[in-house]
C-alpha cells in the first residue's frame, strides 16, 4: 500500500473548499511512499555553496560598496539630523527573528503604525504590492525615497550576510508583526536564509500580489542553486542601473537642499 504526503497544508485543507482558496496546493510537497518507508521531511537545511557564493561577491565587490556607502552615509548626514543607520528586527531563516542594518530614510521617531497598516490590507487584498513611498510617504527624508526605490539603503544587510543571518539571494526578511499575518503555507518562504535581493525583486516586485510575491519566493526556495544565483545577481545589476538612474529629479533636490546649508552656515558666521 502506498501513501501520498501533502505537506504545507493541514489535513483537511482541500475539503469543502472552492478552488480560489486552493491556490496553496500547488505549493505543497507531494510524496508518494510505501507503508514500510522511512517517513523524511523535506530538506530545507541552507546549501553549502551559499556561504562561498556570498563571500566570493563580497570580496569581489567590496571596495566599490564601502565607497557607495561612504557618501551615501555623507548624504543622509548633511540632509539629515540623527543617527545613518537603522536597526529593526526582522524574521530569518525558520522563522528566528535578527537585528537587521539599514541606512535611514525616514526622519527620526517616526511611527510604524502606518506602514503596519499598509502591509496588512496588502497581504488580505488581491492589489500590487506598491510601497507607502509610491503614494507620498511623509515620513521620508529627501534622500529617503531615491534610497528605497534603489534599494541602497538594504547595502548595510552586508553586515547580517557577514554574520550568516542572511544571504546575498533569497527572499527578502519581513517584519515580525508581517509575519503574524502569515498563513501556513506563506512560512515556507523562510525555509532559507533571507537576502538582499531575489526572485521577486527582479521578476516582479510593485507589479505583483502578496499571494505572487509568496509564490516566488517559495520558487526560489525549491529551486534555489548556484546558477539561480548568479542568473538573479545579474538581473539584480541590471534592475539597479535602471532604478538608480530613473528619478534625476532627486539630485536637483538635493543639490538646492546642499545649497540651503550652505547659504545658513554663511550666515551663523556673519
């Protein structure tokens, strides 16, 4: 006698439902095993290649981002009073929680009661998943928005993939009250280590749902190799320069905000 094993699902999950809530399914684990069979849970440990991949890139690319950071660090000080980086918690691998390094792109003591907000109607919605910033987000610093739009402002994660808490690829670490909002089968995205960018960011992003956004993440997870890697790194390189480059309005703020320092700190002396 042979048994099927549907795992990500609870048992009776696929009874008396309608096939819109059955868009997990295609997610779930299928193995058929005999009566007598050792019972194996799917592998989900983090690959060996990962901690070379990450340290290979790193050391290949790290005298170019301590200089991107340098003056991105410059930047949000002149723009800016307060601290250049930001600590928040994220969730990691298997669901275990980390500090996580950012640069600051919102002005200081700001409330996350917003965002909380945004991202539970996000993931009960069948809507893109379109950022706060995208519909003018108050609490940002003037460099703030050019910063997460770019994605610069994750460079400081380097410090977490150092610390193995995340990788260069894999998908993105969510925020613990995000995490609350998690169905059972949305927590398989945590079955490797987060990373800086991955399959969503570069084949998806603000045009998908939370659902499709899930569903990537989940892909990337089971069909995660070396080659996976490399394809989405590329794609990432690629996705920067168009981002990087698509707001020129921002460096003409910045350039009259410099300009406003420089007109006061003239007149203190006078």
């Amino acid at each position: 006698m042979e048994y099927t094993m549907i795992y990500g699902l609870p048992a009776l999950a696929t009874q008396g439902k309608k096939g819109e809530d059955l868009r997990a399914l295609s997610f779930c684990h299928l193995t058929t095993m005999s009566k007598d069979s050792e019972f194996k849970s799917p592998d989900f440990s983090t690959p060996k290649y990962k901690r070379i991949f990450d340290f290979c890139i790193l050391l290949f690319a790290l005298p170019v981002v301590i200089l991107l950071m340098f003056f991105i660090a410059i930047g949000i000080k002149l723009l800016s009073p307060g601290p250049v980086f930001y600590v928040q918690r994220r969730v990691g691998f298997k669901g275990k929680e980390f500090k996580c390094y950012k640069f600051r792109t919102m002005k200081q003591n700001s409330s996350d009661s917003m965002h909380q907000v945004h991202v539970k109607a996000l993931i009960h919605s069948n809507e893109p998943m379109t950022k706060i910033d995208s519909l003018g987000d108050p609490r940002l610093i003037l460099l703030g928005a050019w910063l997460r739009s770019s994605g610069l402002d994750e460079l400081p994660q380097l410090i977490n993939v150092l610390k193995g808490e995340m990788s260069l690829i894999g998908p993105r670490p969510c925020l613990p009250y995000e995490y609350e909002q998690y169905q059972a089968w949305h927590k398989e995205r945590c079955n490797t280590l987060p990373g800086l960018t991955g399959l969503w960011q570069v084949d998806g992003k603000n045009k998908t749902t939370f659902n499709e956004m899930i569903n990537l993440d989940i892909q990337y997870v089971r069909d995660r190799s070396m080659i996976l890697d490399l394809k989405i790194l590329f794609k990432t390189v690629l996705v920067l320069q168009r981002q990087i480059f698509e707001s020129p309005k921002i460096f003409t703020k910045i350039r009259f905000r410099i300009w406003e320092l420089k007109i006061s700190t003239r007149a203190t002396k006078h």
